[in-house]
C-alpha cells in the first residue's frame, strides 16, 4: 500500500510528502525520504530508528529529524502542517494512530480495516464529519457510487469479493491446502495477512464491519457476492430499484489517488485497459466452504467490542497458520469458539478496546493449544 502511494504521489504534482512512517526497514524509507524531499520520518521499530540515524548521514540526510517508536508514529500522524494522513497500519496497531489522526483534525484515507473496526463507534463522530475517505477498492467504490445521492435513498449495498486463492476448493480440498498457496492470491498483490484472509473470506468479514461504521447502514442491508473479475468493485441498490457500480482494473492505485485527490480526480498512472469486454460473473458466497464470512455479521450485530474481539482473534489465528500451527479449516472454528464467548462491552475508550484485545488474542492462543494437544 505505501509503495503504490508513493507510485501515485510522484505522479501527481499537487501532492506533497512531509512525513513517512514504516516498521523496520529503515533503509528503504530513507532512500523514499531522500527521492521524495521528505523532512521526518517515523519507524515503529526503536532499533530501526537508531540505525537509520546512524546511517542518515553517508545517504546525505543529515537534516532528516527520525521519530521512534510508537510516540514517534503518533507524532507523526498528527502533524501540523498534514492535511491528508494515508493510514495503512494493519491490525489493532493502527487503532491510536487513526484517533490521533483525527483527533488532530486531518482527513484520513483509510486502507487500515482493522482499526475502523476495532473503534468503529470512537470513530463514528468523525465519519458524519466527512473526515473518513476509504481506500479499500470496495468501500471506495461505494463511496463514489453514494456520491451526489441522498443517503436516505440507498437500499442495500453489495461488496464484491474475487473468492480468494481457494475459491475452487472442495471442503476436503481445504483441509489440506499450505500457507503457501493461501499466499497466491490469483487478482490481487497484497501483504500475508490480508492475502490470507481474502483466501478465508475473512477479508470480507472485516469488510462487512467496516461498511456498517463507514456508511451507518445495518447488517441486513450489507450483502456480499463473488465477482472472480475483480471489475466491478461493489454496488449500490437505491429504493427505486436502479443500482450503481464502480468498474475498474484491480490496481489499489486508483482507490489511493481517488481518495488522495478527493474531491478532484486526477489524470491515472494506470494504464487504460480500454473498453472492458467479456463476462462479468456474481455468485452467491459458499457459506458452507468459507463459513468466517458469517462471523462479521454476527460480531457486528452484538455491538460493543465484538468486532475488535474478532478482529484481535484473526490475527493471531492468521499467524498460527502461517506458521503451520493450525490447519486453514480451522481458522473459522478457533474464532467461532472465541466470539462465542465474547461478552460484548460498550467501546468507550482505546482503554477498554486494548483490554479485550489482550483478553481476545490470550484466548485464542488457548483454543490453538487445545487443538494442538487433540
């Protein structure tokens, strides 16, 4: 995602970087400071951010002020002279950053799911306020479609969805697949975490949470379909019966510039794919397959900190597979077992957000255990 970003700001004159953040690799993001002009950076990492100070000077950075650690993000993020923050922090990780965003008036273009989901109702003021522009092909879709319309008038909306890696897998097939193939997402270049989830449909779950806080929809006006083309984006279905779709190649530069731009939209780097030609194929998601796919619904219609209780359990879970500890099956009975025992609390503060996120991953370690020892 930073990559891509950095791909549409350089090719776009009116667009001006004054801050990057990243985790660890301090030396990429000080060869992005010295090509972009950039007068600090951030790194997540405090070893990082010490390395990159001892090297800034053979890169003729010495002028470069370097942030550490998360309060170095965080300062980031909040910066006087920001207008717009791109925030792409997967994970519960992200959840301070987005409400220092926002809590320091900037306009946030939002890629980090995670963290709306986690604090969708803290950050729900800022939302009504327009401070919110999604990045995420689908809710950015919507976006665009719910454009100029009386939101008063929308009647349900459809996320797309490719289908993920194992969209062809029998149940039987699953059980066997590797984190290797799970990472062979056949549309879309993604991180391992979200390639993942898009192979369990828990990408949409997540997706599902994200519209509810994004668009003040309810659950049952959500719906998701299988689009293997990755054209159509999502859908908007307006009272009168007429519906509205997004169409565009699947390249993450054009929701990043849209919203970047926002509201003007700018000349693409992406190169035009010409008139679109072909079949456009929907299905209705295979529940019995890709079962994690309920559990959005489930979690968002309990409320309260149940979507940050999933979200928290995914992550844990999606490394354990990925490090060969539990089998892909069993992404969607682990967290199954951890939302029902979920007792949902009101999400009034980052306080009690980051309580049932510990409370959530120590007790997804104790339902991999248990697995482990059957």
């Amino acid at each position: 995602m930073g990559m891509q970003a950095l791909e549409v700001i350089q090719a776009s004159p009116d667009l001006k970087v004054i801050g990057l953040a990243a985790g660890r690799n301090w030396c990429r993001i000080l060869e992005q400071a010295r090509t972009l002009g950039v007068p600090k950076v951030a790194l997540w990492d405090v070893q990082a951010a010490a390395d990159a100070e001892r090297n800034k000077a053979s890169m003729k950075l010495e002028d470069l002020e370097i942030l550490s650690g998360q309060d170095g993000v965080e300062q980031l993020a909040s910066l006087p002279d920001a207008h717009t923050v791109l925030h792409a922090v997967p994970g519960f990780l992200g959840v301070k950053l987005l409400l220092r965003s926002l809590e320091s008036g900037k306009r946030v273009a939002l890629a980090g799911k995670e963290a709306l989901v986690s604090a969708g109702d803290l950050v729900a003021r800022y939302v009504q306020k327009a401070m919110v522009l999604p990045v995420d092909s689908e809710h950015s879709a919507v976006f665009q479609c719910m454009h100029g319309e009386n939101p008063q008038a929308v009647d349900y909306i459809t996320l797309t969805a490719s289908g993920g890696a194992f969209r062809d897998l029998s149940k039987d097939e699953l059980s066997r697949v590797t984190p290797a193939q799970a990472l062979k997402h056949p549309t879309w270049r993604m991180g391992p975490k979200i390639t993942v989830d898009s192979a369990t449909l828990f990408n949409k779950t997540l997706e599902v949470m994200e519209a509810h806080y994004l668009f003040g929809l309810p659950y049952d006006k959500i719906k998701v379909v299988i689009h293997r083309e990755s054209i159509v984006h999502s859908m908007v279905t307006f009272k009168d019966g007429s519906t509205k779709a997004q169409l565009a190649p699947p390249d993450m530069r054009l929701p990043i510039a849209y919203a970047l731009n926002y509201p003007e939209r700018k000349t693409s780097i992406v190169k035009d794919t010409g008139a679109f030609a072909g079949t456009l194929t929907f299905q209705e998601p295979d529940l019995e397959r890709f079962p994690c796919l309920s559990l959005g619904y489930e979690a968002g219609q309990l409320g309260g900190t149940a979507p940050c209780v999933l979200s928290a359990a995914d992550e844990i879970v999606v490394e354990a597979f990925l490090s060969g500890e539990v089998k892909f099956t069993e992404i969607y009975t682990i967290l199954k077992a951890v939302l029902d025992r979920c007792q949902p609390k009101p999400a009034t503060s980052v306080d009690v957000l980051e309580q049932e996120a510990k409370r959530a991953a120590s007790e997804t370690r104790k339902v991999i255990e248990k697995l482990a020892r059957r």
